[in-house]
C-alpha cells in the first residue's frame, strides 16, 4: 500500500538496503521473487475516442480535485488530445488501448465507475486510497477479462463487493489482488479460482475472520500458483493449521497481528519455497520444530506470542533474521546458524551460558545481537574478534558476571552497548575505547569498580548516552568527558564518586531547580537496528522482501 511506503523511515531503508546486500549475497541462487509490475512508461501514439471519453466522464463526475492531479487531462489543444499522455494512463503502444490506470491519488470521492467498464484492454488498475465504497457494477466481462493487477486497498469496502467482483472469476490472467485496509470479513470460494494468482493482500481488514476456511476458499487452482500472501493486521482467528501445506508456491507468508493460536503447523516448515514468514503478535503456542532443518526460510518472526520451545535439532540452516522475542521459551541458546546476521532472543526464560559465541559457526556479518531480559549466566568469553559488524550488543537483564573481556576493541563497528542489570564487576578495560563508534553505553546495576576512565572522554567522541548508574565506580570525574561534544544523558549516580564536578557538566535535577535533559524523554537519533512500532514491523518485512526480489530480478 502506498501509505506503507510513506510511513518508511530512512533508518528503516537503511536496515533494509544493508541487509538485502548481505542477503543478496546469501540467496542468489534461489528463484526471483514475485513483485508486482511497476507501472510502465507511456506509450506512445493516440488514444481511442471511446477510452478518451470515458476518461472525461470519469473526470466531470469528480467533485473535487485540489491538487490538480487530473490537470493534464483535457483536450482543448491538440498537443493534450492524446489520453495516452495524460497523469496515471498507460497505453499500449501497439494498439492504443489503455492498459494501465493509477488513480490512487487519495479522496476523489469515484461514485459512478460505469466508465471503467469501456476500458477494454485494462491490465493494471490501482484504485486504492480512493473511498470508491459506493462503486459497484463496474467489473464487465470484457473490461475484467485482461486485468491481471487490481489494487482496491483502503477503500472502506465490505463483503458487498464480491457481487460486482465476481466476473473476475472468469479472468484468468489476474496475478495481483490487493484489497487491504477494508472491511471484508470473507472471501468467497470462487477466489480459488483465480489460477494465475501469485500475490494476494488482504491486511487490515476489520472484521473477524476464520484462517482454516479462508484457506479452504483459496484452495482451488489458486494455490498453486499464490507466492505472496500478505494477511497482517486484520482479525483472524483458529490455527495455522495443515491446510497451508497445499499452497506450495508460498515464498511471503505474513500473518502477523491477527488472533491465531493454537500450535504452529508442522506442514509450515515443509513448504518447499517458504523463504520469509511473519506470525508475531499472535497467541500461538508450542514451538520451532526440527522440521525446519530443511526449509528455505531466511526471514523468521515469531515475536510475541507463546511459544515454549526451540527443539534441539531445530537448526535453521538458511536463517539470516531471527526474531523470537517475546515470547516463554524455556532452554538453551538455541543451535545458531553461521548466517544469521539478526537475533532477537530478548524477553523469554533462555538459560545457560554465552559460550556460542565463540563458535566457529558465529556469523562475522552479525550486526544485531539481543539477547536481553532472559536468566542467562556465566561471563562474556574472550573471544569477540568474530564481531567486526556488530552495531547493537544488548545483555542487559541477565544473570552475567565477571570482566568486559579485553577482546571488546574488536567489536568496531559497535554503536550500542547494554550491559545494565547484570553482576558484572571489575575496571572498564582500556581496550573498549577502540569502540569508537559507541553513541550509547549503558552499563547501571551492575558491580562495576575503579575510576571512570579518562579516555571515554578522548575516544569515544560519538557517544549520545553514557550510563554508570549504580556500580561502584570511585574517585573523581574525569574532566576530559567535557569533551564529549555529543553528550546529551549522563547518569553517574548511585555511585561511590566525590571531588569536584567538572564545571562544563551543568548541573540539573533535584534537588536543584533545573531540569535534566533525562527528565523529559531523551529522543535519541534514529540508529541502525532498532524499531518496536507495530507498523514499522511491516515495513522491514515488506522492504527485506521488496528489496531483495528487485535485487534478485536483476
Ligand atoms: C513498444 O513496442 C515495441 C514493439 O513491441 C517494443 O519493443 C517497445 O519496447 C515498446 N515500447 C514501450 C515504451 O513500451
Ligand atoms: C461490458 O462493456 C463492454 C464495453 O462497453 C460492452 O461491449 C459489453 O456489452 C459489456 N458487457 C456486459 C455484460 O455488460
Ligand atoms: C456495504 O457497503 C455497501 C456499499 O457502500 C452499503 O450499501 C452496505 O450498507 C454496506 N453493508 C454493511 C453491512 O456495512
Ligand atoms: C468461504 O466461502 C463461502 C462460500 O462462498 C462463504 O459462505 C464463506 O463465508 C467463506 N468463508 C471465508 C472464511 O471466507
Ligand atoms: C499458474 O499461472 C500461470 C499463468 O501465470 C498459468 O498458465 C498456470 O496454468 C497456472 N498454474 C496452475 C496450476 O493453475
Ligand atoms: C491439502 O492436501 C491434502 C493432502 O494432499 C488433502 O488431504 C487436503 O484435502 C488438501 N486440503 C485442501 C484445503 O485442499
Ligand atoms: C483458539 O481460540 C478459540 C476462541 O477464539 C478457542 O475456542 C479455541 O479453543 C482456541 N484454541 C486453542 C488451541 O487454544
Ligand atoms: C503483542 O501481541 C498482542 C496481541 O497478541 C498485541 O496486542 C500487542 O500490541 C503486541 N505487542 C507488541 C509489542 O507488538
Ligand atoms: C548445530 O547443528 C549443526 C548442524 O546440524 C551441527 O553440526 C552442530 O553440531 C550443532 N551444534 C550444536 C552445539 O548442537
Ligand atoms: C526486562 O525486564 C525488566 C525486569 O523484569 C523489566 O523492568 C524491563 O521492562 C524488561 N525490559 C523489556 C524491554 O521488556
Ligand atoms: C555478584 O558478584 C559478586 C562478586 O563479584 C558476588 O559477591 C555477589 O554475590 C553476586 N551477586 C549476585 C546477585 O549474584
Ligand atoms: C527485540 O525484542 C524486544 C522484545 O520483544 C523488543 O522490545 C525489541 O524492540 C526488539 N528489537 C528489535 C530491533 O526489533
């Protein structure tokens, strides 16, 4: 959907560029990915009347149009008359007809569509964004029959639409249908007649929905050719169940934030091409079976949900992005493979020691490590040089002890380190101020000794954040973190310091009048790696997959 590229932040885009140049290192050898056509350029040469006055008509029935989007169509001067020049028209540029209509340009208000049914060769038409709910009767057989592109999103449609929809059923050439942000609460059995399609959005709709049976309706010819299914944000209930092992063309399954629960079907990780699945933010229980051995899966996000469990043998042998957090599972790290380059563990009942990461099988692209809010113990061992493209390293919320490990100076690429809320102890090693890409380093609760160094303030020049928060840190402030140009929180307190306060460090909080910059809620700058909100959830799986298919497609 368009409002979906909108929303896209530039730190989202960056996450995605960089991993699709890693994962388009990885994957190449796998098949292209779907992605719907991108509109095309224009042909060339006169429209046909009837088209042209279709197109008029379409125009002189709109109320408004305050952007003057539908300026260049007009007729008055010769050089205008050709339709096939005019803003969202397409033609082909052998026959003239108008084979594509980008109309999504936001509130026309399109009441009367009677117009469309005279495009005759219609292949791409993108209506979304438009409040067509009123339109009906606009599907004809021959106008229906040539679309294989239809974009109907955010149009506030409910189920009343099929009755005019339902020629399509006779249109076997449709590959792409988006009917996302309405208020379907079906769809009927005829759509498993759709035989040619391959991708298929149906994200946010409103109304609830049972996933089983909106699977049975699919499955005619549909599913075997249906690559991209796209069901996020809408309601639907019951079970990932079996039915989905006949959809065997699967590369995008995206069902998160619907109600599913029960457990994950088996028949998932036997889907021979699934390459990206996404059911976070679901109720569904049980766990990551060994089954996924042999699946093709590179995109994996099962966040927050219930899950218990990562079998032993589970090793996922294509994974490159892991999310699980969120969720109960009881164990182990679990068997890592040497391409993941994202791992989100954070929030579960994880046990045991770090002791993987030393592992030959460590990927030396990981750039996103979190393994927070779990009962993990024992010490960071010293063997950090796998990590040169580490950016995020989060720890925080475990049961660790001992030294930051001298091996740190390897992690360049380090922006952000949290190891608060853990019982490590000892002096900061010197060898930290190699990391000097650091802008945030939260080290509170923790039983961290000695001064705090000087050299925080001659190296680590980009740091945003500094947090010592109750350690046992002693002596004086280093004035040399007056240079620290960029900070802007520093939290020292709880602490064993004394002496003089360096004077560039302005005082504030209480008991004193004013206020700490910490106080109100400290916006850092957008980093690499880190995003909670539900909808820039879609958009990196959206953009991992775009990205990747435009890359591949190449
Ligand atoms: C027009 O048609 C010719 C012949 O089929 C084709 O080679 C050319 O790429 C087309 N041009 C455009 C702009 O589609
Ligand atoms: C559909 O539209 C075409 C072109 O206007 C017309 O020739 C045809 O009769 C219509 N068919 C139906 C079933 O209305
Ligand atoms: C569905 O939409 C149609 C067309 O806007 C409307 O007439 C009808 O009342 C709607 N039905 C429901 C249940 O909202
Ligand atoms: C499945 O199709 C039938 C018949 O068209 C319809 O009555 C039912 O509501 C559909 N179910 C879903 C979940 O779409
Ligand atoms: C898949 O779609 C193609 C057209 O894109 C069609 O020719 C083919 O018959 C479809 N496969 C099945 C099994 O329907
Ligand atoms: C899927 O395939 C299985 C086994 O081939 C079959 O028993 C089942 O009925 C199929 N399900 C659907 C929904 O087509
Ligand atoms: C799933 O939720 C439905 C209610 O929405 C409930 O009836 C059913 O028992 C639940 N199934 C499982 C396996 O929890
Ligand atoms: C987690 O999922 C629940 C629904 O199961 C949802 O309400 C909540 O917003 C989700 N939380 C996050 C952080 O996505
Ligand atoms: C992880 O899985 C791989 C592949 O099956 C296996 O070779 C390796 O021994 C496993 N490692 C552990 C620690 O279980
Ligand atoms: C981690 O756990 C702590 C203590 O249980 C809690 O205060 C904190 O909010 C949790 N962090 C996250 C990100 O959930
Ligand atoms: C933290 O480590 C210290 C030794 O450094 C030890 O005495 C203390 O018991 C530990 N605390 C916890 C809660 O493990
Ligand atoms: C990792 O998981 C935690 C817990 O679900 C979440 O708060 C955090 O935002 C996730 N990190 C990223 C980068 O998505």
């Amino acid at each position: 959907m368009s409002t979906m590229r909108n929303n896209i932040s530039h730190r989202l885009l960056y996450v995605v560029l960089f991993i699709s140049l890693l994962l388009v290192v990885y994957f190449t050898s796998t098949t292209a990915f779907y992605l719907p056509p991108a509109p095309t350029t224009r042909g060339v040469g006169k429209c046909i009347d009837n088209e042209r006055h279709a197109l008029l008509d379409f125009k002189a029935s709109i109320d408004r149009d305050p952007e003057g989007l539908l300026s260049t169509w007009r007729t008055h001067e010769e050089a205008t008359n050709d339709c096939c020049e005019w803003f969202g028209v397409t033609c082909s540029n052998q026959t003239g007809h108008i084979t594509g209509l980008y109309l999504s340009f936001g509130n026309l208000q399109v009441e009367n569509l009677d117009w469309l049914s005279r495009m005759t060769k219609l292949e791409e038409l993108r209506m979304n964004d438009v409040f067509m709910g009123k339109a009906d009767n606009w599907v004809n057989s021959s106008s229906s029959s040539s679309i294989f592109d239809l974009d109907l999103g955010n149009n506030n449609l409910n189920s009343s639409l099929y009755n005019w929809l339902f020629p399509l059923t006779s249109n076997i050439k449709l590959e792409s249908l988006v009917l996302g942000g309405n208020k379907l609460d079906m769809i009927p059995k005829y759509f498993g007649n759709l035989c040619s399609l391959k991708h298929f959005s149906f994200s946010s709709n409103t109304m609830p929905i049972s996933f089983p049976n909106f699977l049975k309706n699919l499955s005619g010819c549909t599913l075997f050719n249906l690559t991209y299914l796209d069901l996020y944000n809408s309601q639907f209930t019951g079970s990932l169940s079996n039915d989905i092992q006949n959809f065997s063309s699967l590369n995008f399954l995206q069902l998160s934030n619907n109600r599913l629960n029960g457990t994950i079907s088996e028949k998932v990780w036997q889907l021979p091409k699934l390459q990206a699945l996404d059911v976070s933010s679901n109720s569904l229980q049980g766990g990551i079976s060994k089954n996924i051995r042999n699946s093709k899966i590179w995109f994996i996000d099962v966040s927050n949900n219930s899950l218990q469990e990562v079998d032993s043998e589970a090793y996922m042998s294509k994974v490159a992005i892991i999310d699980m957090s969120s969720n109960n599972i009881y164990g182990t790290i679990p068997n890592i493979s040497s391409t993941v380059i994202w791992l989100n563990l954070s929030k579960n009942r994880l046990y045991g020691g770090l002791s993987f990461l030393c592992g030959h099988v460590v990927n030396p692209d990981l750039y996103y490590l979190d393994l927070s809010n779990n009962s993990l113990t024992g010490k960071i061992p010293d063997c950090l040089w796998h990590f040169k493209e580490l950016q995020i390293l989060n720890l925080g919320y475990n049961k660790l002890f001992g030294k930051i490990p001298s091996s740190v100076h390897f992690l360049k690429n380090l922006q952000k380190l949290y190891l608060n809320n853990n019982n490590f102890s000892g002096q900061l090693p010197l060898s930290l101020g190699s990391c000097t890409k650091l802008i945030l380093i939260d080290l509170g609760a923790n039983g961290f000794s000695g001064s705090v160094p000087f050299w925080i303030g001659e190296k680590l020049s980009s740091l945003y954040a500094l947090s010592l928060t109750s350690n046992n840190f002693s002596r004086t402030i280093p004035s040399q973190i007056c240079q620290l140009a960029n900070l802007q929180l520093l939290d020292l307190s709880k602490n064993n310091l004394h002496g003089t306060i360096p004077p560039c460090l302005g005082l504030c909080g209480l008991p004193l009048s004013k206020y700490c910059p910490g106080d109100k809620e400290l916006q850092l700058p957008p980093i690499l790696g880190e995003n909670n909100g539900d909808d820039d959830k879609e958009n990196i799986w959206f953009y991992i997959g775009g990205a990747i298919g435009f890359a591949i497609g190449f």
